[in-house]
C-alpha cells in the first residue's frame, strides 16, 4: 500500500503521526508526506529517512505572517475560532493544494491520512479518489472552533466547486477517558497508544515506580517548539528559584532561546538542552512545567509524570484543563506562579498517583501496529466499494 499522509510544517502537527507512518514503513508500505520543504530534514531525523517528503506550501510562521499582514490578525497573534479557520481551513490550502495535488498524483498513493489541522488533505483524497482517513493530535476542540473551521472549509470547497470526501476514519491518539464529559467524538475511531516521541529504534519513556522522591527531584522545563520565548523562561526559572526547590532542572532551548545558569546560591541546578526527543527528556523526570502543547502534555500523561501548565495560546488550555480535570496537573496563568504549583506537585502525592493511574490506563489501547492493520482493513474495504 501507498499511504500518503499531509501536515502542516510544525513539529508538534507532524510528530502525532510518527508511529504510524513508522510501522507502516516497517511492515513494508510506502510513506509519503505532503508537506512544506522546510520540515523535510526534521522529518528524515525524526520519522524516518524512508519517508518520502512531498514539498507543498510556504511555511506556517510565513503564512501566517503573510495573513496578518493582509488581515491584522493571525492565529500567531490572536487565536479566535475565525482566525484558526480563516488560515488552516483556507488561506494554507489556497497557498498549498495545487502544489499538493500534483505532487501526490504523480507519487499515486491509494489513501491520504491528513493530521486534524491540515485542510489540504482532503483536497488530495478528492482529486484522486482514494480514500480518506484523519489523524488526531489532542482533545476534540471547543465546539465555536469546529464550527469555524467547518464553515470555512465548506465555502472555499463551493468557491471550487470540489466535493470534499468524507472521513474513512480518525486514528485516534488521545485517550477517550480524557476527553471532557459530554464530548462527542464523531466517526470511527481507531485507537492508538499514544507514546511520547523517541528517536527510531529507541525506547520510550515508562512511568516511574511508587516510592520514596530522591533527595533531588528532577523537572523539565519545555516551552515545544513554537512558544518559545526567553524572556518567559527566565521568569519561570525565576520563579522556581523564588520558591527555594532544591531541583534539577532540565530547560529546553530551541533556536537558541534558553536560559542561563543558577546563581552559585541558587537551590536550582539547571542544565540547558537543544531539541531532543521527548522521551529523552522525560527519563528520571519527577515533574514536568510546559505551556501545554499537546505533545508535551499526551507525553507526560504517557509516561506518568505530573506537571504544571503555564497556557499561552492555540490549544495550550484544552490540554491543560484535560490533564487537571484528570488529577495530573496544575494549571496558572503566568509565570511568577509556576514557582509554588510546581512546588505543589512535588510535594502532593496524589497529582503523582493521578498521573500513574492516566499512564496505566494510556498503555492499555492498542499499540500502533494494531492500529496500523485497521487502518489495512478500512482502506481495503473503502477501496472495495469504489469499485
């Protein structure tokens, strides 16, 4: 089989999808991605070299850029449901979907699994008539996003008089249990254990044993890969400092924002890290402060750990208010507070049990190659009846 996934150029919108299209390699598919050229080297270190990268579309911080210029607002600067609609649903597929489409139809899979952000996806399926499956990567969103995105997907598919397919199914990597009470989640699912992202080959993080905290817990500092700002790490480092944690404290630098060493009086030990895995960076952790994006938050949960969530933007409060409702963190709204939540939950032992209790619950779904062989049958049987 010939699958072709389709992305936004963002780590955090491409990672989700890892596994799958590492198994699907694995068990001897070929893997193309559709998406923008300047993920391609992030895709061959991090995925696999043997997926094949379908450049389509400028970058997302350019688009972006280019929509705020032409608008005055963006997602970037003010992420309303009709300014999340207006560039995913919209301006990114009118920016991308030729270059994609071309490039998908000479490469000829026979189905498209599209991450739930990209809109250009089910342009793809539609061209070439071939089955169409979503991807999630975190909790369904707030129901005014939905309809937004809904909305705006259906005027520009009547602007070009195209039939957008229906979803085959979603392979689903957020846990039901985790989603707010009431939530519908429509379609078929596939559920797929979600694991924190590890480099090929490597294992993944495990949530640690019950027992007595070390002398000195340790704890990831990690804004991802696009909130990123040193000015707000150093206050977040401040305030630990402030709140008098003897820890160790591991703080993510990407594009070389960062912070700098502890005071020589400082209770803190830090030790600034580039982008790694973050399996990697959750081995030994005993806390986790993010902003909340969803493949921090997915991860920690994953491996057991508990956090404090400083949200920002995009989807950093659904994931945040996801993890605290399931006893697994605390949630604040600056970064002078990060200091004594953070304090909480290494002192609280019920946020550690909480997070446990998600991680074993996490590693009973079906690991991806179930996953994968579902995914087979749905497109078997899609393709069967096109016939």
């Amino acid at each position: 089989m010939r699958i072709v996934f389709t992305a936004n150029p963002l780590p955090g919108h491409i990672v989700p999808m890892v596994p799958l299209m590492r198994a699907a390699v694995a068990a001897g598919h070929r893997v193309a991605l559709v998406t923008g050229a300047d993920a391609a080297p992030f895709v061959h270190a991090e995925a696999s070299p043997d997926v094949e990268v379908l450049s389509a579309g400028p970058p997302t911080l350019e688009g972006m850029a280019d929509m705020q210029r032409a608008t005055g607002a963006s997602p970037a600067t003010a992420p309303r449901p009709d300014t999340i609609a207006e560039y995913f649903a919209v301006r990114r597929v009118v920016a991308t979907v030729d270059d994609a489409v071309g490039a998908a139809r000479a490469w000829r899979p026979d189905v498209v699994v599209s991450e739930s952000l990209d809109h250009v996806g089910p342009y793809v399926a539609a061209a070439l008539g071939v089955p169409f499956l979503r991807h999630t990567f975190g909790p369904e969103r707030p129901a005014p996003v939905r309809s937004a995105i809904d909305a705006a997907a259906a005027r520009l598919a009547a602007e070009r008089d195209v039939v957008l397919p229906p979803v085959s199914a979603w392979v689903d990597v957020y846990p039901g249990f985790l989603e707010a009470p009431g939530t519908v989640r429509p379609g078929r699912r596939i559920p797929v254990r979600p694991t924190a992202h590890g480099r090929i080959g490597a294992d993944v993080a495990v949530p640690p044993a019950a027992g007595a905290a070390p002398a000195r817990p340790s704890v990831l500092l990690t804004m991802g890969t696009v909130f990123t700002s040193a000015r707000l790490l150093d206050r977040m480092v401040a305030s630990i400092e402030a709140a008098g944690l003897p820890v160790d404290l591991v703080v993510t630098a990407v594009d070389g924002v960062g912070t700098g060493p502890s005071s020589s009086d400082s209770p803190v030990r830090i030790r600034t890290v580039g982008f790694r895995p973050l399996a990697e960076l959750l081995t030994g952790v005993d806390a986790v402060v993010t902003v909340g994006g969803a493949g921090t938050v997915l991860g920690a949960l994953a491996a057991g750990v508990p956090m404090v969530a400083m949200p920002l933007g995009a989807d950093h409060p659904v994931n945040a208010a996801r993890a605290e409702a399931a006893g697994a963190a605390v949630v604040v709204d600056g970064p002078e507070a990060v200091g004594p939540a953070l304090r909480h939950v290494l002192t609280t032992p019920d946020l550690g049990r909480s997070a446990r209790a998600a991680a074993d619950r996490i590693r009973a779904l079906p690991p991806v190659e179930v996953a994968l062989a579902e995914v087979e049958q749905v497109v078997a049987a899609a393709m069967r009846e096109s016939v």
